[in-house]
C-alpha cells in the first residue's frame, strides 16, 4: 500500500530518480521488526523518499515505540532523518 502511493507520486514526478528503487524504499518486515515487537502488536515500518523539495533523501521511521536512530536501520544511510510515532 505505500510502495503503491509512492510509485504514484515517483510517476508525477515528484521525487528524484530514473526508476522507482532510486526514488523511494519502503520497509514493513524482519529487517525493521524484532520478535518484541511482534509480541507487543507493533508494526514499524521505515520510509525513505528522495523529494523534489528539498533536495535530499528523507527517512521516516514510523510506528511505535522505542526510537530507533538512523544507523540502526540495515542498508539505508539517510542525510537526515524524521522521527514519527503513531
């Protein structure tokens, strides 16, 4: 569902990149959920987007819970990172 709305905003033209996996990431699995998460109902899912404006890639961890810093996220280094909480 979020890969979907992002691949339509990449369409418009709203973010950098030739082709959407230079555009954006999207990521709801193991790899930003631990078992105690999974026991708590948590779900965290972690977004990266490459906007127009400003001209830079943004992370956003969004979920609940613990906050997680920017090099603990596996395969993405951010220039700057948001933190959001559900």
């Amino acid at each position: 569902m979020i890969e979907n709305f992002l691949s339509n905003e990449w369409r418009i033209g709203a973010m950098f990149g030739d082709k959407p996996e230079k555009a954006f990431v999207a990521r709801g699995d193991r790899s930003t959920i631990i078992r105690n998460d999974l026991d708590q109902g948590r779900l965290i899912c972690v977004v990266g987007v490459a906007p127009r404006k400003p001209a830079e890639f943004v992370i956003f961890r969004i979920g609940n819970g613990r906050l997680i810093l920017p090099t603990e996220i596996p395969n993405l280094s951010p220039t700057r990172s948001v933190q959001l909480a559900t």
